[in-house]
C-alpha cells in the first residue's frame, strides 16, 4: 500500500515562477525521507495545496521523473521511487571524478577568501550538529560542496552532479543518524579544508575518496534498516 500524501506548510513566492518552486520544495522532500518511497503525489492534491492549477505541478513532477526520484503512470499516479543501489554507485562515480580535480585545483591556488568561507560554513556545521539538526547539517553539508565548485569556476558541474545524485543523496539522509556519523563528517570536512588551505593536493583528494564512499561502504547496514526503501 502506498502512503498518503503529507505537506508541512509552504508558501510560494508569487513572483517567481511556480513549476519551479514546486519542484524545489518536492525535491527537497524527497531527499530529506520526508517523502518516502512508495508516497503518491497526486496532481489534484499538490494543486490543491500550493494553490496552483494542474500544468506546473504536472512540469514539477516531470523534472523529478527526469532525475529519477518520481515513477510516473500516466492516468493513474506518480510514486516517489524506491532509492536504486545501481543508480547511487553511478553518481558516486562521477561526483568522484568531478571533485578530485575540483579540490586538486583548488589545492593549488590556496586562496585565502574561500578558505574563510568554507571555515564559516564548517562553523555552521558545527552548531547544527550540536543541535543534532540533521535537515540543516545536510543544507550545510551541500553548500559547501557548491561552494568549491563555484570556486573552481566550474558551477554549471554542481548542478549535473546534482541532478544525478537523488539516489546516493537519499542513502546518505538514512545514514546521517547513524552513531558517530555526524562527528566523522564534520571531521572529513575540516580536514579537506585543512589539506586545501596548505597547498596539499594529493592529500585533499586522499580525504576526498574516503569522504565520498562513507554511505556506499553502510549501504548493507542501510538496507537493513530500510529494507522498503532500497533496492
């Protein structure tokens, strides 16, 4: 049986575009797990809720079936996806081989201003894991990500790889509460940043590797814990 569908309150910016907002907040949804897989997105009911006629909650949707997190049958529903193994291997692949050469070029020009930026963001970190806020950790997590990309004058790849990374991005919400995993975050984050900050490539890139594979080595303990979720 499929779950029912659940918004927490949202308002759209109404001069914006609304397609957009719709499929930003339903995206964010889905790889926070408030949306789990099997949840029915109905077109009259997301209309409905945002107050929107059906065309750009059916443009929403179709962009989040582009990026794989929604199964969508026509006439009948669209359903939040199980979490793929297949498809999180794969973007783990390519945001590897992406940020190697992002972190290996920003290694090499050790600029001073986005270190402050990327200390202030671990700042960030810091205090909403104190506050064990794990939606916010995950925000911050990525920002500095993007961060690094923008950094490396290389934006437009921060918007692929996150285009492609639904599935991994899913697996790593199941495991943020795991014990310790927090702590072992925030400690592979500072010592990327330490290894930028000193010129140290081949050691930025060694933190790199080891930071980005942490999900897929628990991806057993996962689908234990999650065994509806993950296939």
């Amino acid at each position: 049986m499929h779950a029912a569908l659940e918004l927490p309150e949202f308002t759209l910016d109404r001069s914006r575009h609304a397609a957009p907002q719709v499929f930003e907040r339903l995206r964010d949804m889905i790889i926070d797990m408030t949306l789990t897989p099997g949840t029915v997105l109905s077109r009259t009911e997301l209309a409905a809720r945002f107050g929107l006629s059906q065309t750009p909650i059916r443009d929403a949707l179709q962009r989040l079936g582009e990026e794989g997190l929604v199964d969508i049958f026509p006439q009948y529903a669209t359903v939040v996806r199980p979490i793929e193994v297949a498809l999180a291997r794969e973007a783990h692949f390519l945001r590897n081989a992406i940020e190697l050469e992002v972190v290996n070029t920003l290694a090499s020009r050790q600029d001073a201003a986005l270190i402050a930026k990327l200390r202030s963001n671990l700042a960030r970190q810091r205090l909403v894991a104190a506050e064990d806020d794990l939606h916010e950790f995950s925000l911050a997590d990525q920002a500095m990500h993007q961060m690094m990309y923008v950094a490396a004058n290389v934006p437009n790849l921060w918007q692929m790889v996150r285009s492609q990374s639904g599935h991994i991005d899913r697996l790593r919400r199941l495991d943020l509460p795991s014990p310790g995993k927090l702590a072992r975050v925030l400690g592979d984050h500072t010592e990327l940043v330490d290894a930028i900050e000193r010129g140290d490539a081949p050691g930025a890139q060694e933190v790199l590797r080891r930071h980005l594979s942490g999900t897929l080595r628990n991806i057993d303990d996962i689908r234990k814990r999650h065994p509806s979720y993950v296939r």
